[in-house]
C-alpha cells in the first residue's frame, strides 16, 4: 500500500489537483497582454508544458528604481529523446532563437535545445512552431518524466541504435497523456469536462517531483548515469546488446544548511532484456508516483525514497508492480563521462565529428561565428545531429562523399580548433545560472571560461594541459550542472561566493566532498591552482585527480549520498 500522509501536503499538490489536467486557467492567462507574467500558480503549470518564466536579474535593481515591472520572458526546453535531431529540425531552432529568443540556442546538459528571452505574446507561436518541426516541449518540465538521454557512442553504431530507440520508446510511453498541452499551444479541441482526461500512468497529481532517465553504453557514461532517478546501463555480449542493468535513485541537487538533503550516486537492482526496458521504466514510475514524498519537496525525489526505504525494498516493490522478477545485474565497466572530441567513423562507415561547445551556448561573437558556421553545415548535411551531455554537438552520420565538405565548413569557421583546448575546459559544464535563473545565487555559465583560463596557466606550467579534470560550476546547489559527481566543483553559496568540492570519480562514480565554504570569487583560482599543481608533481601512474585529492588527504571520500556532509576536512574560507 502508498504511505499514509501524515503531514500536509506540499502546495503544489493542490495546484495539480485543481489544474484538470493540466489546464488551470493557464490559457486565459496567457491571453492577457496588459502584463509580460503569468500568476503564481500558472507559472508552476506552465513547467509541465515545457516552460519556465524568468525576468533578466541583471536590470532587474534598474527597473525597481524606476517602478517598472520585471523584464519578464519565458525559457522554453525543447525535449529531444535520445538527443538525435535533423538538420532541418537545428535550422529551424536556429531561426526562431533569432525571430523569437535571444539569438542564441542553449544545449542543455539533459541533450534537450533551450531558448531564452522568449517574451509573452511569442511563446504560444514559438512552441506551435517547435511542434511543427515535429519536435514538443511538452513534459520537458514539472513533476514528470522529463527528456530521456542517450549517449551518442558513434563507434558502436548498432547498439546505439538499440539504446536510441529504448530511450525514444521510453521517452513516448511516458509522456503524459493530457490534452491540455494541444487545447493551449496547438489549438486542439477543448474537453466538456474532466471526466474525459486520463493519465494511467501519472494519475490526476502526476509524479511527487522531476523525474530523470538516462540510456548508457558502457564504458562511455556522458549521461552520468548516477545523476539519473532512473537509467539502463546497454549489457553487451559478442557485440550485441542483450538488455540493460537497472539502476535507480541517483540524484544530484541539495540545499544550503540542511543536511538532510543530499546528492546520491544510483543503486544497480537488476537486468532486463531489451523488450521489458520501456514496462520496466513504467514500474519504477508508478512506485515513485505511489511511495515518494508529497509533503516536502525538497524531499521528493526519487533518490529519497530509495534511500528512506533501501534499494532491496525498492527492488522488490517494482518486481510487485511488474508482476515478474527482474534478473540479476550483470557486469559493466565505465571508464569516463567525457565526450569524445574530434573524429570518429562508425562500423557502417559513416564519420562522426563531435565539437566542443563552451557552457552550451550557441551564438555568434565578432571573431567566431559558430552560430553561422553550424547553420551552414546543417544546410549541407546528410546525417543528423546529436546533442551530447556534456552541452556540446556531435555532427553525426557524415556520408564519406559529404565529410569533406563538412571538414572545410569546420575549417572555415574556425571551430575544429575550438577541440584544441585543455583538457580540463573540454570536460568543463556550467548551469545557465545570472541573469535568468531565479535560483541563481551567483554566476556560473558567464564565469567558469574565465576561471578556467586563468587556471590554465598553473596546467600549463605543470604541464598538464591535456590532462582530462573535470570541472563544472553552478549557480546554486540544485545540481542543474551535476556538479557533485565531478573532480572540482564551484557551487554558488551567495553573491560572488563559492564552495569547493572536491573528489568525484572520472567515470561519474563517486560523489565529491566539500573542501571549503563560501570562498570568494576572486580567491578560487589561488585556492585551486596549489592542488592542481601538487596533482602534477605527486600523482601516480594513471591516477586521475579525483583519486588524487582523496589519495593526499585534501577531502575523504564520499561513500554514498547520506555521508555527504560529513568528514568535512577544511569547512570555511580563511
């Protein structure tokens, strides 16, 4: 049976109750121009429709002084299964981010598109337009499954075929079933009443919280498996995959001060084959949908039900809902969680060119156009594109007679040497963060290429230059940038204020440990540079800098999510 609640609901349960299906009278609110908002509780429904409303925090001081309302617009997330889209599906993203956004197209570390600056009277335009490149935004937001990720591995082509094709199949059978997203975007017909809604998965009050899924392919873990509520981790045997490991209950985001939040790395439960993946997928839902916490938010994910109730208890409570056993997990390895830059050709004997994109964003600036030279690859290409975890493009697909046309638009707009990076800077993430996000404490996407450059000088003279660190930042610790499964992290603690991590696995297979609190912005390159420089004098033979720092006594590792806060060696900047 579901926990009993003991303790009220959570507000937002309401707004779902009262919203039929996620309609409320978000419609009629979306109609009235006299103002760029929508009401409180409209701006939660409109998540599940794939939107956030934001306001620019950076005029924000400037327009109070002036009694002027926020400079209100909408993000809107473009969900993209699998992170396989067309040319012509990245030209039309590139059109509206100029006819409607900010000019620029964000790539998301869930492989979905982002636009930004999208004010209230385009935003029904702008996502009837994404539906008719045959792309939705629908659910790419709110407390239900939200795009499903795979991992591009080009030199597997056929088992990516298959992981490709699980996440889009999970993807589909997931996506809520309501017509309000096609009655208020699409002009769909309007429902009589709420007795001709369903969601027989999700029910009238759909999931406790945000739910993430993930498709790897060993021994490439890019989608980072153990920030997933769910994923399915590709067996393979004699070259083809005979199914996928389960695991459950990995999550990243916590708040400041309360230390019963926490980020936690998943529990593998079990194999099932490839044609039980997508019942497997609804079974751990509908378990999350009827034993996860309503009461409070900041603990109603995924990852707090497994740990309250233990991963065995979790197992057997989705082997009850499948009506059958999942078999015992299987053997994998993974070896990285970065992207793999640069060329590859595939079995089928199509080439791959995977480009390095920093922070995600895809814009044009005075001395490199690589909004423009994506648009002119996208015109000639016979493949497709892929948008990888990690914020960065994968050209995907090259026929051999179209690659050297490729390879001269790369050349000529300067982005193949944009792969001529560090190390640390190509295996770099960073959250939008300043000026749009409302949880943003401080910055991080418009920050981290300027800490990593001054950085660089210490790599330079250490030597380590193309040593892969990874290195992610972000505005504050919802985990937007799945900070704590990386070496060094930068979590926003206040303005202008940081705290170090230091620890997690290359491979994304251990969480971080905090190394000092809130260090001021201009103090992080001093407090990082003598540790990456210890790293290269001290290391071992192989060892990467997350062992390192744990290896040298700088933090103690973190051995599962509820051990997060503790052990701390080095608590606040001095």
């Amino acid at each position: 049976m579901p926990i009993i609640q003991k303790k009220p609901l959570s507000a937002n349960e309401g707004i779902k109750t009262r919203s039929n299906y996620l309609r409320g009278d978000l419609a009629e609110d979306l109609a009235d121009l006299t103002r760029g908002n929508i009401s409180a509780d409209n701006e939660q429904l409109i998540k599940f429709h794939g939107s956030y409303m934001q306001d620019d925090r950076d005029i924000r001081s400037e327009r109070r002084v002036q009694k002027l309302d926020k400079a209100y617009s909408f993000m809107i997330r473009v969900r993209v299964p699998g992170g396989v889209t067309t040319p012509h599906q990245w030209l039309e993203m590139d059109r509206m981010s100029d006819d409607y956004a900010n000019g620029t197209i964000k790539l998301t570390t869930r492989q979905a598109y982002q636009l930004h600056g999208v004010i209230k009277s385009n935003l029904k335009q702008t996502i009837k337009e994404i539906n008719d490149t045959a792309m939705d935004t629908i659910a790419a937001c709110g407390d239900v499954n939200r795009n499903v990720m795979c991992n591009p591995n080009p030199e597997f082509s056929s088992v990516h075929a298959i992981a490709s094709k699980v996440a889009t199949d999970i993807n589909t059978h997931l996506t809520p079933q309501t017509g309000a997203y096609h009655e208020i975007w699409l002009d769909g017909e309007k429902v009589v009443s709420s007795e001709e809604c369903e969601e027989p998965i999700y029910g009238k009050t759909y999931l406790p919280r945000k739910f993430k899924i993930a498709v790897a392919v060993p021994p490439s873990n890019d989608v980072d498996v153990n920030a997933n509520c769910l994923s399915f981790i590709a067996i393979v045997e004699n070259g083809v995959c005979v199914g996928f490991n389960i695991a459950v209950g990995g999550g990243m985001g916590m708040t400041h001060g309360m230390e019963n939040t926490f980020p936690r790395v998943a529990d593998v439960i079990g194999f099932v084959t490839v044609d039980q993946a997508v019942e497997a997928a609804e079974a751990v839902v509908k378990v999350q949908r009827d034993y996860g916490n309503r009461e409070d938010r900041k603990l109603s994910r995924l990852k707090y039900t497994v740990e309250v109730h233990g991963a065995e208890w979790f197992k057997d409570k989705v082997n009850q809902y499948l009506g059958w056993d999942m078999q015992e997990a299987r053997p994998f390895e993974f070896t990285s969680n970065g992207d793999r830059f640069g060329w590859v050709e595939d079995e089928e004997g199509r080439h791959h060119f995977t480009l390095f994109v920093q922070g995600g964003r895809v814009l044009d600036t005075d001395d490199y156009k690589l909004r423009e030279g994506l648009r002119e690859i996208a015109k000639i290409h016979d493949g497709d594109f892929r948008l990888t975890a990690n914020q960065n493009i994968q050209i995907a697909r090259i026929s051999p007679e179209n690659k050297p046309k490729v390879e001269a638009l790369l050349e000529s707009y300067n982005m193949a040497s944009q792969n001529n990076a560090t190390g640390m800077r190509l295996n770099s993430i960073a959250c939008v963060s300043l000026p749009t996000c409302s949880l943003a404490l401080t910055e991080a996407e418009r920050y981290l290429p300027s800490v990593i450059t001054e950085l660089e000088e210490t790599l330079e003279k250490a030597g380590l230059n193309d040593d892969e660190i990874v290195i992610r930042m972000t505005g504050c610790p919802n985990g937007c940038g799945r900070p704590f499964l990386a070496e060094i992290a930068m979590v926003g603690r206040g303005p202008n204020a940081y705290n170090i991590y230091l620890g997690g696995g290359f491979a994304g297979q251990r969480l971080n440990k905090l190394y000092k609190e809130s260090v001021p912005s201009e103090h992080l390159v001093n407090t990082l540079a003598p540790i990456i420089w210890d790293y290269s004098v001290h290391r071992e033979e192989g060892e990467h800098f997350g062992d390192f720092v744990i290896r040298s006594g700088y933090v103690e590792a973190t051995e599962n999510g509820a051990d997060f806060h503790l052990n701390i060696k080095d608590k606040a900047f001095n």
